[in-house]
C-alpha cells in the first residue's frame, strides 16, 4: 500500500514537472488546423509537417547550421572552463592558494546577473572583432562555466589523500606530471560530471548567444525563435514548438543518458563511481 501510494505520489510529481515539455511534443505534431480546434494534449491527425519546415534551409533559416554553432561553443566552452578549473583546483585544494579570496569571489560571480556584464562585454568584443563568432560565444560560455567546475573539483581533489602527492614526488614527480597523472585519473567522475553540467549550461544559453551574434554564430537558443514566425501571419505554434523540441533533445538525452555518472559523483564525493 505504501509503495503504491510512492509511485503514486512520483507519477504525479513527474507528470507536474514534464506537463510543459509534453505539451510542447503533443503541439509539435499537430497542424494548424488542429491547433485551432484542439488544445488539448491529445493528438487526433498528427503530422511531421512542422519538423519538415524546421528542417527545410532557406536563406534565413538554418537549423543544422545553429545546431552545429551550439555544439562548437558548448563543447569549447565546457572544455576550456574545465581545462582552466583543474589546475586551479589543485593549487586551492592542495596549496590553498586563494581559498579564502580567489575560490568565494569566482562562486560569488556566478550569482550576479549575467545582463551586468553585457555591454562591456559587447564593447569589447567589438573591439577584438569577435563579435558572431563561435570563438567569442565559446570564450563567454567557458567564463560562465568555470565557477560550478571549480567548485566540483576543488571538492574532488580535497577528497583524496595528501599521502598520494608525498608519494609522487618521492618518486621524482613533477607537481605537473602529479596533476595529470595522478589526481586528474583519479578526479575522472568530478571531471566528467563538470564536462556534461558545462555542456548543458552552455548550450542552454541565451542571453550572450543573442548580444554576441548575428547571423554566422546564432546557437540553436537563439536561431530558435526565428522559426516563430516562419510562413508570416502571427506566431506559428506548431513550427515553433517543433524547434523547440529539436533544440531541447541533445542536453535532454545527454542527462538522460549520464544520469548514472552524475548521481554517483555527486552523492560519492566525486571519487567513486
């Protein structure tokens, strides 16, 4: 009776928090002509119609080019954030170097607005001609990064054992050749749970995908709300919702499918897995 009331209690919880996303798929298989006179998540004639518009180039729209734009900047901003935020978190967590000033003020920076730093941002950018460029919105998004990996892999390399780098450099170690030997091997589920938070967080982004580009860099968040109106005559619901599900499956499925390594690296100290 218990467990049944448990699963109860999951189910409606589940379908509370996944109402929206279900109401996005059921839309994006209906056609405007059911749109108009059937709301409801149930899909009597569904169509592929909407994605076939989403997939269809033309000479403004062009959803595989926004897709691999998205996937360029999140995969270089996810792998430079974690790149910077592992030596970083060796010097903190084993040399205490700016542990009390350095490690608060980046945690501390991830919790200001992001819309604080937009115009200077923008200024500069200009500047460096970097604006609509993959390079720029990858920079950006390693910024906006580094903070959460810091923070998991300073807590990662605090979990093992000092005795491991004594160890090491009786052996004639380098502290480089510690880090990349020993600790990075060692901190591979505290790194890879930062690369797929990274990931998601990158690819999710829409503010400086929207500030920073224009036409050769637009990331799907962004290339997204082109699709609204698409055939002209108002916003055209089920195109939209259509991209917005093609945009919203690979950070989905990625989760989905790391689920497992997340769980155990957060619950497991981020050394065992």
């Amino acid at each position: 009776m218990i467990n049944a009331l448990r699963w109860i209690v999951f189910a409606i919880a589940a379908l509370a928090m996944n109402f929206p996303i279900l109401v996005t798929l059921s839309t994006s298989f209906k056609s405007a002509r059911e749109l108009s006179t059937n709301p409801g998540l149930w899909v009597y004639a569904p169509t592929l119609e909407n994605y076939a518009t989403v997939f269809t180039v033309s000479d403004r729209l062009n959803i595989f080019l926004y897709l691999v734009n998205s996937v360029a900047v999140a995969a270089l901003g996810t792998l430079l954030a974690v790149a910077l935020a592992l030596p970083a978190a060796y010097a903190i967590a084993r040399g205490k170097l700016g542990e009390r000033t350095l490690l608060p003020l980046i945690v501390n920076l991830r919790a200001v607005p992001l819309i604080i730093f937009a115009i200077p941002l923008y200024m500069m950018f200009q500047w460096l001609s970097l604006l609509d460029t993959r390079l720029g919105l990858g920079l950006i998004l390693a910024i906006v990064n580094l903070p959460l990996a810091l923070v998991i892999l300073v807590n990662a390399i605090r979990d093992l054992p000092g005795e491991l780098d004594e160890a090491a450099l009786m052996d004639g170690a380098t502290r480089f050749q510690i880090l990349t030997r020993v600790i990075a091997p060692l901190c591979r589920p505290a790194i890879v749970t930062s690369l797929i938070f990274g990931f998601i967080t990158a690819w999710n982004e829409f503010l400086f995908g929207l500030m920073l580009t224009t036409s050769k860099a637009v990331p799907i968040t962004v290339g997204a709300s082109f699709f609204f109106a698409a055939s002209g005559g108002g916003v055209q619901w089920g195109v939209a919702s259509a991209v917005m599900i093609v945009g919203a499956l690979p950070p989905m499925l990625l989760g989905l499918i790391m689920y497992r390594q997340i769980s155990g690296s957060m619950t497991a100290g981020a050394v065992k897995g």
